[in-house]
C-alpha cells in the first residue's frame, strides 16, 4: 500500500471509527429507555444485560455502519480539500479517481462485511435478543421457550413432523408423529413417540411405534415398539425446528429462501412478501458501498463551500434512499412490482446518481 493511500484511509477511519463508537452508544441509551423497566421488574442481573446490549449490536450494524460511513466520507474529504492536500495530490501527477480508489474500497469490504454479518451472526444475535426480552416478560404459566403444536416438513426427505411441545433450549419434544413416505412407492413409514430428545448429533425417539401405511393411511400390518431407538435416517436437526418457530425477519436470506421453498402451500400474498424480504437481506450490506459513491463528491464540494450545505445534501439523499426502499418494499409486497425490482431499484437508482456526480467531479 502506498504512502498516499495509507493517509487517505487514515483521515477516513479514523472519523469511521469514532463516529461508529457514537451510534452504538445513542442506539444502546435509545434501546436502554425502552426495556431498562422490563430488566428492573425482572431483577435482571447487570452482567445478563451487559451480554443482551452485546448480541444486540450485530443487529443494528446494518443501519449504524452506512450512516458513520457517509459522515466519515464527508467529514475525511471536507478536512483534505479545506487544507488543499487533495490539490497538491493531484498537482503531483495522481488523478482524482485514484485518490477515490482506497475509500471506494472501505465501502465496498464494507458491504461485504455487513452481508457476512447479516448472514452469520446477525440473525441469530437479533433472535437470541428478542427472545431475551420476551422472557423477561414473561409471566405466564408456561414457560416462555416451549412451544405449541409444531408442524414441520423437510424440503429433502419430505418429512412431515407433528409436535406436540419441542423445547428450543433443551431440544426435547414431546408427542412426535412424523410420517416419511416411501421413495419408491406410495405410502410409507409412521413413526408415533411419546417424547424425542437431540443427543451425539441425532434424534433418539421414547416410548417409540412404527408402522407402515398404504396410500390412503391405513396401516399395512402390526405396528413395532421400541423404547428408546436412534433414528439414524433422521436428517433434521433442531436448527430446522427452531426456524420454523422464529419469525421471518429473523433468518438468513438461505434459511428464508429453505422457509419459502417449504412452504410453497401458503397463500400468494404471504409468499410474495417473503420473497420481498429476502432480496431485502441481500440488497441491504450495498448500502454501504452506495453511500461511499454519494459522499465522494459531496464531501470534495463541502471542502470547498462549506459543511452546512453538503451534509444536508448528502443526508437528504440519504433518508430519501430509505424512503425509496420503504416504498419499493411496500408496491413489491402489494405485488405491484416484482419482488427483487421493488428492493433492487432504490439501489440502482442511487448507484447511478452516484457515478454521474462522480464524473462530474473536478
């Protein structure tokens, strides 16, 4: 890396981070107001809410990280043409594109970074979260993580599972009827349990009966009893279960897309919506790199006539990209426009007006 790229990027992560470091503390205060009543009724230890505020951050990287880029673009660029570095830059022979180079390069590994995190780590920290509240909340007789009357079908082996209760700490499930039907034939295999438990990385079913079915359900023979047995075949983990209870909005784009794949009986509508989100999660991490483009010759020009204007400009294009995605999301889950246009377009759009107010940079 050369000299020059080296002060360039110092003069915009420096600000990246102190600016990141801000938003996740007014995000955190903001969030604290809201549940720090629900922490003091539950007698929440201090450490249990120190760990909440620490899985909740991966959540919400994906609004704070765009912003802090966007202002440190603007505040890094502003510094460098107010003290005329980037026109003794360019008077040593370096074109202004390439000076653009290493902070288009932080927004693009960016956005790489935020469609990690929004792959990996985010999705299960915002559900650990909303889970962690819901208990605290929780004073009903049931306890908060058991759920009710689950039903289930695996997309490979066409599984259909009925679960009377299942567990999500423990794994445990109680009343198992899972039906897997014959690949070669029709028909298949009925297997009735009283309760099921996830152990040495595979289902053992108690209290078991299996019976074979024709067609039309009716049994083919005597049924088989077992007391414990190891339902070796069993290729669903307690991963799949758990997603089935969880809301959409917290899966992966892989585990919404296997959600949607599974659930081809819903209604059009609902399918519709589902698609929407899941262009949603894998348009969003290009924010970053969008507002890297935006702020390149808003925070050149700021530089030069002063910081009032061009932060309001680049802000105003700012909140009007999340407006335009609102709306796109709305018309697409309203089925006006297909879904990944609705999500897509906003991105397109502003990408555009980046590149032309980059070329017309002087």
């Amino acid at each position: 890396m050369k000299l020059i790229d080296r002060y360039i990027l110092l003069n915009i992560l420096v600000p990246l981070a102190y600016c990141l470091l801000a938003f996740l503390m007014i995000f955190v205060i903001f969030d604290l107001f809201s549940n720090l009543s629900d922490f003091i009724e539950a007698g929440t230890p201090l450490v249990r809410v120190a760990q909440f505020y620490v899985f909740l951050i991966p959540s919400a990287l994906i609004f704070i990280v765009p912003i802090s880029i966007l202002l440190a673009v603007l505040y890094g660029l502003s510094q460098l043409t107010r003290n005329n570095e980037l026109t003794a830059m360019r008077a040593s022979g370096v074109s202004l594109y390439r000076l653009m180079l290493p902070i288009l390069a932080v927004g693009f590994l960016a956005s790489l970074a935020m469609a990690l995190v929004n792959e990996t780590v985010a999705p299960q920290s915002a559900y650990w979260t909303d889970q962690f509240v819901r208990g605290e909340q929780h004073d009903g007789d049931r306890p908060f993580h058991v759920s009710q009357q689950l039903t289930f079908r695996d997309p490979a082996s066409q599984r259909d599972w009925i679960i009377e209760e299942f567990d999500r700490r423990t794994y445990d499930m109680r009343g198992v009827t899972v039906f897997a039907p014959h690949a070669d034939r029709d028909g298949g295999m009925q297997f009735e349990a009283d309760s099921a438990f996830w152990r040495e990385g595979r289902w053992w079913f108690e209290g078991l009966l299996t019976e074979e079915r024709d067609a039309r359900g009716y049994p083919l023979g005597p049924a088989r009893s077992d007391l414990l047995r190891a339902m070796a075949d069993f290729t669903e983990t307690p991963r799949d279960f758990i997603n089935v209870t969880k809301d959409t909005q917290f899966l992966s784009s892989r585990e919404l897309q296997s959600f949607i794949e599974a659930h081809q009986h819903l209604s059009a509508e609902s399918l519709v919506r589902h698609r929407v989100d899941l262009q949603y999660r894998l348009a969003m991490p290009w924010t970053c790199f969008i507002v890297t483009l935006l702020g390149l010759p808003i925070g050149a020009h700021t530089g030069r006539k002063g910081a009032f204007r061009g932060i309001a400009l680049a802000l105003g294009l700012f909140f009007s990209f999340y407006v335009l995605i609102n709306i796109g999301m709305a018309l697409g889950k309203q089925q006006t426009l297909a879904p990944w246009v609705s999500v897509w377009l906003p991105n397109v759009i502003f990408l555009i007006i980046g590149v032309v107010l980059v070329r017309r940079m002087r």
